[in-house]
C-alpha cells in the first residue's frame, strides 16, 4: 500500500533523476534562422534615397533605394552612340565603294600610266647616249629606275581600282557585324547596370539590415540591402554524430524556441554529409569531442513572426531526439 510519505519519495527520487537523464540525452541545438537575399552594389555611387525601414516588409518589386546615375547615365548614352556609329559604319560597308573614288581611282591609274610612259621614253633616249659614253652611266641607272618606279606605280594604281571595283569583301563585312553585335552587347550591358541603380525587392519579405546610409558611396559588391524572405522560417541545427543516423530529409521534428511554451512542427529539409565541429553553444560534457552535422528544419507558417537568431532545440520525431 502506497502511504503519502512513499509517494513524496517516489516524487523526490524522480526530481533527482529527471536532470540527469535531460543532461545525457542528445541535443540539436541552434538558432531559428530566415532564408536571406543579399542586394549588392552595382556600382561605387552615392546613396541619393532610401525608401524603406529596417524591419520593413515589402512586396516584390517594391522600391528599397536608389544610386546616383549622372555618370552610369552618361556610359550608357555613349554605348547607345557608339551602336549608331558601328551601324553606319556597317551600312558602308555593304553599300560598297562610290562612284566618285572609282572615278579618282581611273585617274589616278591614267596618270601613273602618262608618268611610265614619259620616264620609259627618256630612260629609251639616254640608253645610245650612254652606249656611246655621251652621258654618264649614272645618270643612265637613275633614267632606269625611275621607268621601273613608275611602271610600279601604274601596277599599284591598277590595284586599287580593281580593289573599288569589285567591292567591299564578305570579310569586312563580317567583321562589321561583329563590331556592331559587341556595341549592341555593352550598351544592353549598361542600360542593365542603369536600372540596377533604382534596387527593387527581388522577393516578398522584410528588410533586415541597410548597412549604409544616405548619402554614402559603397564599394561594388558590397551589400546595400539585406532582406529575409520566405513565408517562415528554418531552424538551422547542429546534429550530434549519435543521433545522425536517425535524422532523415523529411523526417517530421518538434522544434522547441526559447522564450516560447509550445513546440513548433517542422520537417527536416536538409541535413549535410559532411561533419563539422561541435559548435561553442553545444560543449558540454562528453559532447564537446564529438562531431555534429549541420541540419535545416523548415517550420510551418505558425512560426512567420518569431525573430531571426532565436536560440532553439529540436526533437525528431521517430529518432534519437531527447
């Protein structure tokens, strides 16, 4: 028969027991955490507006600040002007040579011929004379060079003419369409940097974190706005190496946040192959030299207002949890 007193001992063992058993069960720990969209800068340019909050939720497309764009403007003006000059420039070449520099070509060729034939005709003269030592050698060398230049000259100016007259080469053409494609390219290059300028949330959700303010000039890449998004959040987990056998992708989880009675449902939706260290929050005991796996639960749609960076731990349902 059970007295008051026996049932205050069997309480009492109970409570001794209770922390102990709490202390050696295996724990996933971590934080409840926000799938984050980083928006980087375009361009090193200032800050001319800023048009939402910290803490802010905007929809997608919503307008978060807006850069400078005299200078981006005026790059993107000079790649639209260079796409009209390549364009010309093509347009010449397919229109072929004109009329005019055929015409000056056949005269330059009609006057190399005039100056061949007159230089020929001296060096034809000088050529007795100086069989006959009536001139000097030299000067007879000088008549004949300057026959077999001229002659060189009618050769070259032939060329030419024959060069306009059967028209610009399918290679120079191509390489026209070449050079106006690579306009083309940059100055669509630049009117996609030119929008960048106006960032617009690429997704539904709040804003985190503006590291700069208005009027600053951050560098390229550097994050101007911070956004989580998604309709709840995750609970990113540390899973001990004994339990991690019996942790599975879509397994279901009861998540358990600090400051909160209840437990959150959730479902594991990735959990890493690769161990890691047990992270600082989790050394405890004889868990400070095993090793842990990173794992991400994906909470329900209950768990959209709770904060980012929540201290959490999880029980798999099914497995090793607590």
């Amino acid at each position: 028969m059970t007295t008051p007193g026996n049932r205050f001992l069997v309480l009492a063992m109970g409570l001794v027991l209770l922390p102990g058993c709490r202390h050696d069960a295996p724990q996933a720990l971590g934080t409840l955490e926000f799938d984050r969209v980083t928006l980087p800068a375009p361009v090193a340019e200032r800050i001319v507006s800023i048009d939402v909050r910290e803490g802010q939720r905007v929809e997608a497309g919503a307008k978060l600040l807006t850069l400078e764009r005299t200078r981006t403007g005026a790059q993107a003006q000079a790649a639209l002007a260079e796409v009209q000059r390549q364009r010309e420039v093509l347009a010449e070449l397919q229109a072929g040579p004109r009329s005019e520099d055929i015409a000056q070509a056949r005269a330059n060729l009609n006057a190399a011929q005039a100056q061949a034939r007159d230089a020929s005709a001296y060096y034809a003269r000088l050529q007795p004379l100086g069989r006959r030592q009536l001139v000097a050698a030299a000067e007879v060398d000088r008549a004949r060079a300057a026959a077999g230049n001229a002659q060189a000259q009618v050769r070259a100016a032939q060329a030419a003419l024959a060069e306009l007259e059967h028209g610009t080469r399918r290679e120079q053409i191509a390489q026209g369409e070449a050079a106006l494609q690579a306009a083309q390219a940059q100055a669509e290059a630049e009117q996609a940097t030119l929008q960048k300028l106006d960032l617009v949330a690429p997704r539904a959700g709040r804003v985190d974190s503006i590291p700069y303010k208005l009027g600053d000039q951050a560098p390229v890449g550097a994050p101007l706005v911070v956004m989580l998004v998604g309709d709840a959040p995750y609970a990113r987990v540390y899973v001990p190496e004994p339990i991690r056998t019996s942790v599975a992708v879509g397994q279901r989880a009861r998540v358990f946040v600090d400051g909160r009675d209840a437990a959150l449902a959730g479902t594991v939706r990735m959990i890493r192959s690769e161990p890691s260290f047990t992270p600082y929050y989790a050394l405890a005991g004889e868990d400070a030299a095993r090793l842990s796996y990173l794992a991400e639960i994906q909470l329900d749609k209950d768990a959209a207002a709770l904060p980012a960076g929540v201290p959490l731990r999880v029980e798999f349902e099914g497995g090793g949890g607590q």
